[in-house]
C-alpha cells in the first residue's frame, strides 16, 4: 500500500466537480513527473479538473496525489489494488467523467510525453464542432521524438491500422485526446474490453465506426520525463491480434448495448463504476470485480 490510511479503493476529493472538463491521468510509479504535470495542468487558462488512477504504485504516487488532492479541490485520485491494465484505468476515467457530470474529458499519458499547453487546442477543436480530438503524431505538422526501433515501430503500427481498417485518419495509439461526452453514448468506451494498450486502437475504431465527428490535431510527442517505459513487449503481439479482430468485426455500437445496469454502486469496494458488459454481465471498473 501506499501509506498509512490509503487504502486501495480510497477516492480522494471525487464527490465535487469544479470545472465542466476534466482531465484524465493514468499513473503507474510516476512520482518523479506528476508534481510538474499537475502544476502545468492547473496552470492552463482552461478550467479544468483532474482525475488520477493509480495503480498502487510503490513508489508512492498515489500518496503524493492524494496529499495534493486534499490541499486543492481540482485534484482527484482514485487507488487501485495493483496493476489491472491502462486500458481499464482509461475506461474508469471515462465513466468517472460521466459518473461526476462533465461535459468533456481529456486523456492523457502522465510521463511528460504529451504537452499540456496542447489542452486547449484539443479543446479548441470541440469547440468549433468535433466530438472527438485527436492528438496526432502523424498528422501535417506532427512530431514524434521515438527513434530506431522505437519510431520504425509506431510509425508502422499506424500505418498498417489506416491501410488494413480503410479509415482516413492517421494516428490511431496515441492516447493523448478529447472529447465532448454528450456526443458519445454511455458504454461506447467504457464498454470496450481492451484492458491493455490496445484499448487506444479499439477506442479510435470504435468512434470513428460510430460516425462521430473525429479530428485530429497535431502534436510534438515527446520522449517520456523521468523514468522508464511501462509497456511489455508482449503486448506488441497483442496489439496485431487486436488490429486482425477489428479489421473482420465491423460491428457497430448500439445505443443501450452498454448501460450502467441498475445499481451504479460496488458490493465490493461500494463505489459508484459498475458497468454493464456486453451480454448483460457487470463489472466494477475501480476494482475489477464482477459484479452480480
């Protein structure tokens, strides 16, 4: 655990929302960048509030967050039991950002890679009539700071998803985006599978099917802060068979395929992100229980 009196399914400063944006950070050891990110974040002439999900890290993030989130009402975290996968963390936030009543979220990665002064044009973007901003790699004026294999990897990755799903956008693993939740039915996200990295592939294919409105926006992507990368090489196999599954299921989302069930609160952990599942079974995203 994470120190005295921090318990896994603790959420701390989760019951006011300040702002109607709020923006999303998945964390895993990330102590040595989360105090410049936050202060970036909050710095923003966008009012904005901010979600972190961490999972039980040992290096104390959630602590430090949590410290944070009780001095400043902007600031929420929410401590998971142990590592469960980026992608579900991402679909907690997104159900935590419907479940508190904002009208946009933002998701982002915690380790500096993306640039919160990019927030705003994301933003901006909704604004003028997108219901989904992309932060692109790939688009005209986009950058990325990955070299050799690094870069040769992402680079193809991306390319091999808009030649094989035959859609026109260019950055498809990136998971730095925006979007207005009024315009993405409830369980259109959340609702995904994908637990892992390729949740971001299966998120982009699934708004883009949806006939929603998508743009992207082109970002610098850089090299992460502090510390090392978190993704195993394992889920690069992974990723191939998640991109062969949605290139043969063109299936679409249907309004009321993934309701929020009757009850929204655990019998578990007792917090309100129960989430019906596709053939009706309900899962608890915070702890990652079934839910009866």
């Amino acid at each position: 655990m994470n120190g005295p009196g921090l318990k896994f399914d603790d959420a701390v400063g989760t019951t006011a929302r300040g702002s109607r944006t709020l923006v999303f950070l998945a964390t895993y050891n990330e102590r040595s960048n989360i105090a410049a990110l936050l202060d970036a974040i909050l710095a923003l002439p966008v009012a904005c509030d901010v979600l972190v999900v961490d999972d039980n890290s040992p290096d104390g993030t959630s602590r430090f967050v949590a410290e944070r989130a009780a001095a400043d009402p902007r600031i929420h975290v929410l401590v998971r039991p142990k590592r469960l996968g980026i992608g579900s963390a991402h679909r907690l936030g997104w159900l935590h950002a419907r479940r508190f009543g904002y009208g946009r979220v933002v998701t982002m990665d915690a380790d500096m890679s993306h640039q919160p002064a990019d927030i705003p044009r994301l933003l901006r973007a909704l604004d003028e009539g997108a219901d989904v901003a992309l932060g692109s790699r790939f688009a005209p004026g986009g950058k990325l700071d990955y070299q050799g294999w690094r870069l040769f990897l992402s680079r193809t990755a991306n390319w091999l998803a808009r030649k094989s799903l035959g859609l026109s956008l260019r950055e498809y693993t990136n998971s730095f985006r925006a979007a207005r939740l009024d315009k993405l039915p409830l369980g259109l996200i959340e609702g995904l599978t994908n637990n892992g990295y390729g949740f971001f592939l299966a998120e982009t294919v699934r708004t883009a099917r949806q006939g929603l409105r998508v743009v992207e926006i082109p970002i610098h992507f850089h090299d992460r802060g502090a510390g090392r990368s978190k993704m195993p090489k394992f889920q690069i196999v992974l990723g191939v068979a998640n991109l062969l599954y949605l290139v043969f299921d063109r299936r679409t989302f249907k309004l009321g395929q993934n309701g929020s069930g009757a009850r929204f609160e655990c019998v578990h952990c007792g917090k309100p992100y129960v989430i019906t599942m596709h053939l009706g079974a309900r899962k608890c995203l915070l702890c990652m229980r079934d839910h009866a």
